[in-house]
C-alpha cells in the first residue's frame, strides 16, 4: 500500500513532511486537497480517529478569516462543514497510513511510526 500524504504544497509544515519522508526513504502519495478537495467520509474518519478540535486548523487565516457566525458553536458536524467549504482549515499535513493517520508534522512521532 502507497502512503497518502494530504495538504497543501506550499505549507512549510507539509514541506518539512515531504523532505522527513523522502530522506527516510518513505514511498508515498500527495494529495493537494485544496486543488482535489476532500471526500466527506475521509473527513469524517479522521474526525472520528482524532476529535473535530485537532482536524480543524483554528490558528490559522483561513478560519480567523471566517465570519464570527461560522465560528460560533462549533461541534463536528459544523466543523467538517467548514472543512468541506474551505480545505485549507484542516490542519496539515495528515498522513494516511492505511490503519490509522497522523494530523500534523512532528519528527519524533514520524519515526515512531516507521521504526
């Protein structure tokens, strides 16, 4: 199975992603899903796996750039919404591992998953 790695190409933390996985010789997929979006089931499994609050990217513009109302009385159903309308507020990268995912970029939890 061919690892999928989703994001953004020009988010810093999706670059450092592809660089930790290339060097260490990891075969995987890109997904940019702000130019192929995201499928709403995928969006609800990693939701399910993490919580709604670590898929959705709130520090980033995108979202402080929502209206107040979008923002207000958020839950998952509300959030995957948002995610659907605007892919760049899901926190990235999200790394699919067939089993489960990674959502985020940290050195130290990536070689855990490959050691």
């Amino acid at each position: 199975m061919t690892l999928i790695l989703y994001g953004i190409p020009n988010c810093d933390t999706v670059k450092k992603a592809r660089v930790w996985l290339s060097e260490h010789g990891v075969a995987f997929d890109f997904h940019d899903y702000k130019k192929s979006g995201i499928d709403r089931a995928r969006l609800e499994q990693w939701v399910a796996e993490h919580g709604w609050e670590t898929v959705l990217n709130r520090a980033g513009t995108t979202f402080r750039g929502l209206p107040d109302a979008d923002k207000a009385d958020l839950n998952a159903a509300k959030a995957i919404g948002l995610m659907l309308a605007q892919p760049s507020i899901i926190k990235r990268p999200v790394l699919d591992l067939g089993d489960r995912t990674l959502v985020g970029f940290k050195p130290d939890l990536y070689a855990a998953a490959f050691a």
